[in-house]
C-alpha cells in the first residue's frame, strides 16, 4: 500500500510576528545589535583568548571597528525607539545597557595591537560575523522565498537553537585543536607523490575531488550514528527539531560534532589538495549546511537531482516512515542513490519532523539524554 503524503500545517502565530510600529522589530534589533557589540569590544580587548587566529588573518579589524561604530550607533536608536514606541521596552534597555557598557570599555576606538598566541580560545569574531551575516542573509531569504510563509522568525524553539549557535562558533577552536592532534598523529598515513599530483590538477577539479570525498565520509559516518544503536541517541539531538529554517542545523550535540568534522577534516587532509581548494569547499559546505535546513523554496531545476536541496534534506529530518533512515548525503545524491537511501518525492515535502520518540526540550537535558540511554 502506497503511503498517503500530507500537506504540513504550519499555524499563524500573530503575537510572534514582526510589525512594524509595534516595537519588537526595534527592540530585537537594539537587544542583538547590542550584545554583539559588547561581545565585539570585549573581542578587541582580549584578542588572543576571544579570537581565533585562522580567522583574524582572513579580515581586517580596522574595517570591522567600522562596522562595529554603526552597529554600536544603530542600537541605541533602536533602543530609543522601543521607549517611543512604548512596547518591547525590556529588548530595549538590555540593548542600550549592552551598548553603554561596550562605549565604557572603549567601544570602536580600541588600540589594535599584535596578537600573541595561545593554543585555545573562543571563537567570539566567528560567532558575531556568522551571525550578522547569517541573520541577515538567510532570513531575508526565508521572508522573500519561504516554503511555509506563516512560520515566524522567533518559531518555538528558536532561543534553543540560538544556543547551540552560539557554542558551536565559541567552540570553533576546540573543533580544530581536537582535528589537528589527530592529523597530527598521521603523517605516516600521507602519500606525498599522491598530493604531488592532486595539487598538479586544476583547482575546479581539486574542489569536485575534495566535495565528493567529503560527501562520502560525511554519507557513511552519518549513516552509521542513524544506524548504531549506542551512536543514534547522540544524532538524535539534532533531529529533534521540529521546525525547519536556518538556524535548525546548528542543534548538534557537542560528541556528535566533534567526531563529525574530525573525520572529515582527518580526510581531506590526507587528500593534500591545495589550501585555496580547501577554502572554497569549507565555504561551500558552511552555506550549504544553513541552506538545506532552511525554510526555503526556491526552484533548484535539474540541480534538485544532483545536489543536497532544501527539500531533500528535510525529507531526511522528517517523522515520516517512508523517510526514516533516507537521504545521508550532505553535498549530492550521489551516494544516496549508490546505496539504495535515497527518497525524493518530488510533489511533496515532509508534514512531521522531529524524532519518533521526543527528547528533553532543554540544553542540559539533551545533553544528557544520549548518556542516560546508553
């Protein structure tokens, strides 16, 4: 018997919407603008414990004391205007508390100085730029192409997942000191005549090799945490969302992302492609992995049967039975397809997500949870 596909019901939910002249837009606005701000300076007083140095030598912190001016200026006007507007005016006050307290500290005119290095910090510039950046794009993207246009911004469980946000970039030097001790470890893997000749090959070609590695690695280990009985409780922290955007795919238990992108990095390095080939595919994989979690719709062509899509990778996140246990890939179909867990009705997308059993709706809990049920 052929499953009966439904239509997902997303309800209208008007005390979470953004309106203008209503003061949530402003008060938001002033509460991020100005803890990103605070976080900013604090980033500039201390660089080497709140910076990471495979970042700093990307962006120029001159340009970015630019950017943090307007940021610091555009807070306070719109935690006025939540009082003028007289709503939302608690967004407003902790937005114009931040925003003092950052001008108190030195706010943009901070002194840039030379950088010594430490082993391990947080990630503070890499959480504030993916952010702004995220937020910007990617929900502008939501509002002017959704699939479901009733869903709000602020969808039950946004702050959670703000919070893994959140950890997953501070955290972004641990991910990379655990994988470079672990490369460490493998020089005798490496072929260096191999890298010789995969360097030789021009870069399109070293980013095609490196996307389909990366997608096979990333296919089989996570196929394995779906189907090891004693892994799945660790992925089963990320399925847990219920609501798809852009900020679903960052719900990842810390265990789980560890062993995620060190294998994956352990692998594209024994590859030895050039560096410049490596940045263009970490660019590619971090917007794809926002995109495919994304509430979007927006035609992908014949693209949709060559590349992880939208649509494709909710069908994986759904609580459906025909696509539990579907889709792994993360780049392209193609192994999917290889080895027979691959579902795309094209017609349709998934009505439920989520998991079959629910998990704890808290940080603490979820965190917990796969170690309760081992």
């Amino acid at each position: 018997m052929s499953y009966q596909y439904q239509q997902r019901e997303v309800p209208k939910q008007p005390e979470k919407e953004f309106i203008l002249g209503k003061g949530r837009i402003s008060g938001y606005c002033s509460a991020f603008l100005g803890g990103l701000s605070l976080l900013a300076v604090l980033a500039y007083l201390f660089p080497a414990y709140l910076t990471t140095a495979e970042l700093r030598s990307v962006y120029d912190p001159q340009v970015l004391q630019q950017v943090l001016k307007y940021g610091m200026w555009f807070s306070l006007f719109f935690g006025v205007l939540t009082f003028v507007l007289n709503s939302h005016k608690w967004l407003g006050f902790f937005g114009l508390s931040a925003t003092l307290v950052a001008f108190a500290l030195g706010g943009y005119s901070i002194p840039l100085n030379d950088v010594p290095a430490q082993p391990l910090s947080l990630g503070v510039d890499w959480l504030i730029l993916a952010f702004l950046g995220s937020t910007i794009i990617f929900t502008s993207l939501e509002k002017l192409f959704p699939k479901y246009r009733d869903q709000v911004i602020l969808r039950d469980e946004w702050n959670l997942d703000f919070i893994y946000f959140c950890i997953n970039h501070l955290l972004i030097s641990v991910l990379l000191l655990v994988g470079n001790y672990i490369v460490s470890q493998l020089h005798w893997a490496m072929n260096s005549d191999l890298q010789a000749t995969l360097q030789a090959l021009p870069l399109a070609v070293q980013v095609l090799l490196v996307l389909i590695v990366a997608d096979f690695i990333l296919y089989w280990e996570h196929r394995t945490f779906h189907e090891v009985k004693h892994l799945w409780p660790f992925h089963a922290v990320h399925h847990s969302v219920e609501t798809m955007d852009w900020l679903a795919g960052s719900r990842s238990h810390i265990v789980a992302t560890i062993i995620e992108r060190s294998l994956v990095m352990v692998a594209l390095y024994l590859l030895g492609v050039d560096k410049a080939a490596l940045d263009i595919y970490v660019t590619i994989a971090a917007l794809q992995a926002i995109i495919i979690h994304s509430n979007l719709n927006i035609p992908w062509g014949p693209l949709k049967f060559i590349v992880v899509t939208p649509q494709y990778h909710h069908w994986h996140h759904s609580s459906e039975a025909p696509a539990i246990d579907t889709n792994y890939a993360a780049h392209t179909v193609l192994f999917d397809r290889l080895f027979g867990t691959y579902h795309m009705p094209i017609a349709h997308w998934p009505a439920h997500y989520g998991t079959t059993r629910r998990l704890p709706r808290t940080l603490i809990g979820q965190f917990l949870y796969p170690f309760k049920k081992s």
